[in-house]
C-alpha cells in the first residue's frame, strides 16, 4: 500500500523565537530551520512501514517556500522514496493546507497518511483532522502505536487518562504523537542518495484551492518575563505566601 506524509518546515526548536519590531510575526530571518519534530515521527513510522514490507511506497510532501525543498531531501535521506513540493510563499491557515492535500491523495491514491499531530511553530493541531473531515476517511489521533490488521489499523491513543486503542479501517488518517517511535539520522550516503530522488514542483492552483487567509493576525507579543522566585524559612511562612500573596490557596 502507498503512503502519504506531509511534513513542514518550522523554527528550529533548539532556537529561541523572537517577535519582529512591528509585532507582525516571529522573526524567521537568518534563522535554522529544520523539520517538525512531530513530522519527523511520521517519516520515521512510514520508512518502518516500508522496511516491514507493509508499505509498498512512501511520499514525503511539503507546502512552502523554495527552500522547504531542503525539509523534503530531508525526508528523503531518510528513506522516503519520492516528494512532492507545493511551494507557495504564504503562510497557510490549517484548512488551506487540507484542501491541497485533498488534491494530493485525490491524485496520489495512498491508503494510509501520516501527520505529526501539531506544528511547533503555531500549534493549531487541526490539520489531519481537517483532512479526515474532507475526504470523509477515520482517523486515529495522538497514535502512541500503529499495527496494521487486514483491512484496517489499531492505533493506540494518547488520552488524558493512558491509552485508548481504536480500530479504524483503511483508507485513514493517523497523526503521530512523540511515543510512536525515535526518529532514525539520516546517513551520509543515504543523504548523497535523495539528491538524485525526484521531487515534483506543484502549486496550490494545481488543486484549485483559494488559499485566501481567514484569519487576520492583529499583533504578536512576547510573554511576560517570569518573575524572580523566593526561598521561605519554613512550612507555615510558605503556606501564608501562597494564601495572602499569590491567592492560589
């Protein structure tokens, strides 16, 4: 069966974001980049999938700028056996990014796509929901564990109280959360190997999709500076802090 990974291109979570002296956005430029992390968890599980021999084909694609090319060889070193690039300049809200999606699998075919199940650098969550709900395909969320059944998965689940394992017949959605595996380093002559693994150039327009933004960034502002903590003498001094100062008690 053929697998479908879509991976974006975010703010090294290693480096300390910074707003812009407008307060428009966070400041990207000259910055590292690198893979979301939770995309990286989806890579790794569809490479496993293809060693396993339940996979008979990996796609690895990408929505943004030219350089989201370097996020796809990534991918690609990996073990992933072809891209595609969406590129387009503008930062897509989660349904924009669905949409052309849609178009992919429409197009592509794959049983199975993979997520990371938020995004690092705006947490929105709401992309491989959004997808589910368009091609009208089951999914299995915050998957800590994927096993394929015949026709269907059983994907265990993190819930607030352990886990939940639900069986969801194929074609699915699955998004990944950061149990599911540990993400293999790409080798040096795996990395030499995805130059020469094609990556087709798209376009949102090739899927028809408007890509208008609906939400309107007003302003963007760094957190309150985390106050300085105090050391008490004892017990009942700590207890008279947390009741007469902080007011939590």
């Amino acid at each position: 069966m053929k697998v479908l990974v879509p991976v974006k291109r975010v703010l090294d979570y290693n480096v300390k974001a910074r707003v812009k002296s407008d307060h428009s956005g966070v400041d990207l430029a000259n910055v590292k980049m690198s893979m979301n992390p939770f995309d990286e968890i989806s890579v790794e599980e569809a490479v496993r999938m293809q060693e396993a021999g339940t996979a008979s084909e990996t796609i690895v694609v990408s929505i943004g700028p030219a350089k989201a090319a370097e996020t796809i060889r990534t991918a690609l070193a990996m073990g992933m056996d072809r891209g595609i690039h969406v590129q387009t300049d503008e930062d897509l809200e989660p349904l924009a990014v669905a949409k052309i999606l849609k178009g992919i699998v429409d197009a592509e075919g794959p049983e199975i796509v993979i997520l990371g199940k938020q995004a690092i650098d705006n947490d929105y969550g709401a992309t491989g929901s959004m997808l589910a709900a368009l091609l009208d395909w089951p999914q299995g969320t915050f998957a800590n564990s994927i096993t394929k059944d015949g026709g269907a998965l059983n994907v265990a689940r993190e819930v607030d109280g352990g886990l939940q394992t639900v069986k969801i017949d194929l074609p699915a959605i699955v998004t990944t959360d950061l149990r599911l595996n540990e993400p293999r380093y790409a080798s040096l002559p795996n990395i030499m190997k995805a130059k020469k693994k094609p990556i087709d150039a798209k376009a949102p327009g090739d899927y028809g999709v408007d890509t208008t933004p609906r939400l309107k960034v007003l302003k963007v502002t760094e957190p309150d500076a985390r106050k300085a903590g105090v050391k008490v003498e004892d017990v009942a001094t700590l207890v008279d802090k947390l009741k007469n100062e902080a007011g939590v008690i």
